[in-house]
C-alpha cells in the first residue's frame, strides 16, 4: 500500500486539484468521515463541509452521528476538543462498542488567541488568590466555550458552568441563583455586555488582569463589592472594531443597521442596534426585508459569505480594516486534503484527545449549561 501524500506534496496542488482529491476521499468513506466547518472558514473549505456552523452546534451535531469513524474539524484547537468530549464521552463509547471516533484538526496551529488569553495555571493561581479574600465557595466559575478542555473541566470540578455567547444571559442567571460572584473567563467583553443586559452596574464588576501578581490588579475593596470578575482576555477579531466605525458608517448611510457579535467592546455594542451570537446575526439577515441594509461587526469571512447569499439586501463590513481570524485562517485545502487522505489510509494524523479525567469534568460543565439552555 502506497504511503499517503506529505504536506509539502499537497501545497505543490492548486485548489482545483485538492479538491478533486477531497472529494474522493469522501466518496470512498461516505459517512464513516464527517466533515465539520466553522462559520469563519474560507469559503473553500465550507465547500467540502459536510456541516457548517458555530463550534457547540458543530460538535453536538457530529456527536449525533452513530455512523462515523472520524471527524475533520475544520476550526481551531479548543472547538476539536470539544468535539473530542462529546462524541467519545462513555456512553457514546459504550455504544460504539468502545470504538473511538478520531477527531482531527487538519492543522495543529489553528489555535484561538482568545482561549489562549487564559491558561489552567493562571485561572487556579486565581482561584487560590481569590480565596485568600473571599469564600470561594460563594463564586461560581463560568467559561467561554472558547476555551481550553481543562478550563471547562475546572468549572466542572468547582460547580461552574460552560456558556456560548447565545445563552450567556441564562447561564449568569443560573450561576447567581447557585452563588452571589461569578468568575468569568476568558472574554471580558462577553461577560461585560451579559452581566449589564442584565442591569449589573459596571461598579460591581471588575478586571482580572491574570499577570498582577495580586487580586488581578484590584484592590480588596473592588473584589469584595464585585458581582462578576471578568478575565482580561478578548477576542482579537471583535476586539477591533470602535465606536467611531459605526458613526462613520450612519453619516454615510443613513438607513443602516448596526449588527455585532457581543464579544465586541461594551462601547459598540452600545451603539448598534443589535448585537448577538453568529447564529442570531445570520438569523436577523435570513428573516430581514429586501433591501434591508446592514453593516455588520464579525468575522470577515462570515460577513462577506452573508453577502454573497442575500444579494437582495446590501451588506458591508462595519470595519473600514478588513480583519479575519488568522488562526482559523490556517486550515486551507492543502491541510484538508492531506489529513483526510491520512484518514482514509488508516493513518490518521492531527488527532485532537483529551485525556479521560479532564473529559469526564469538562462534561460536567457542558451538561449543566444544557440543562440551562432546555
């Protein structure tokens, strides 16, 4: 049996002919191989997709699937391991016979600047100097499903929860009715924008800064009053986007609407007219008027893929720096063809595994955040 093809073969390929390659290897796994693309692709690889969409729905979906050998997750690192818990937690397993589904990511460097914002280390060094002041067991830790397996698993372990940005505002609810403090990492923009829909003033949250060596940075006074914690962490993709955008963008068109993911600063989402998940700004695109006119603060593959599939409405970028997510930008078609042929030859390579005991924690979290959602 001939080997299959190294990287460097699969980059020599243009696009035409990876694709034609990756449509064969499809073709001979049928659904033994799931192909899962984020909704910040290239528009490439979204071709190959055999779903497309946010990382929780991605991976809920695949873990679905009773029929599949390996998953392609075409995103980033934290998104594969979250497929990784799901589809291969104990009762998925027992059902497969403890057959494990491979998941891979086609690219190990795809990672998340935000989820790299905070490491385990960090967040127990946290844990431990929150508890020299306060009674930790009067705070409820709760992560960003952009986040590393073994921050979900310490939410698990410490009676917290997982959120998406599309159910944030229910999992604060539920961590306020369990404690009165919540610990909220890694996006401090998606905590801030939440905790204040839900009428916390600003004056009862605070910044932790994971690289003062006391409190964060706060003083004893500011923790102690505090009712949301927020780690220093954020998006650098919705970071980016300013207030000033959007008033340029009403001076030149009028009629516009202002539409932006929460992970943008507290001062955007002020001025647009509505902000949310990347599921609820498709949503308002598909269901809105012809015509309609938007300018939207997200990714730029997500907004330029909007355009391209609602020309009866007129769509721009709310940025005038066109900004994409460079790490997720890693996975091309070369990485693609390369893994998946990998796949079919029995050789799988890339393969994203998360060790059992963070696993089992981890599914702690994500299972109280479903019990939330329902």
């Amino acid at each position: 049996m001939s080997l299959p093809p190294t990287l460097a073969d699969c980059r020599a390929l243009d696009d035409a002919a990876l694709s034609v390659r990756i449509e064969a290897v499809r073709q001979q796994m049928g659904p033994r191989l799931v192909i899962l693309g984020h909704h910040y692709q290239q528009d490439g690889v979204i071709a190959h997709a055999d779903l497309d969409g946010d990382s929780y729905q991605l991976s809920k979906s695949a873990a679905e699937r009773t029929d599949c050998d390996a998953i392609a997750f075409c995103g980033v690192h934290f998104m594969a391991e979250t497929a990784d818990i799901l589809v291969n937690r104990p009762e998925k397993l027992a059902a497969r016979g403890g057959r494990r589904v491979h998941v891979i990511l086609p690219d190990l460097a795809a990672g998340c600047s935000m989820a790299d914002m905070a490491g385990i280390e960090q967040v127990e060094d946290a844990w431990a100097d929150l508890g020299t002041l306060i009674d930790t067991a009067d705070i409820t830790p709760v992560t960003y499903i952009n986040s590393a397996a073994s921050l979900k698993a310490f939410c698990g372990k410490h009676g917290g929860i997982v959120c998406t940005s599309s159910n944030a505002e229910a999992v604060l609810k539920w961590s306020f009715a369990q404690r009165r403090c919540v610990l909220f990492f890694p996006d401090q923009h998606l905590g801030r924008n939440t905790a204040r829909r839900m009428g916390i003033p600003l004056d009862q949250m605070c910044l932790w800064n994971p690289h003062e060596q006391r409190l964060g940075g706060n003083d004893a006074q500011q923790i102690r009053k505090s009712r949301v914690i927020l780690w220093q962490g954020h998006c650098s993709v919705h970071a980016m986007f300013r207030p000033e955008h959007i008033d340029a963008m009403r001076k030149n068109v009028p009629a516009i609407k202002i539409l932006v993911h929460p992970e943008c600063p507290m001062e955007v989402v002020d001025k647009a007219d509505l902000a949310g998940s990347t599921s609820f700004i498709i949503r308002q695109v598909e269901q809105a008027a012809a015509g309609t006119q938007w300018a939207i603060g997200t990714e730029l593959h997500l907004v330029k893929r909007l355009e391209q599939r609602h020309p009866e409405q007129q769509i721009r970028f709310l940025s005038p720096v066109f900004c994409m997510c460079a790490t997720m930008y890693r996975i091309d078609l070369a990485h693609l063809c390369w893994s998946l042929e990998h796949v079919a030859a029995g050789l799988p390579v890339n393969v994203i595994r998360v060790d059992d005991e963070t696993a089992a924690w981890a599914v702690t979290a994500l299972d109280r955040m479903l019990a939330v959602s329902h």
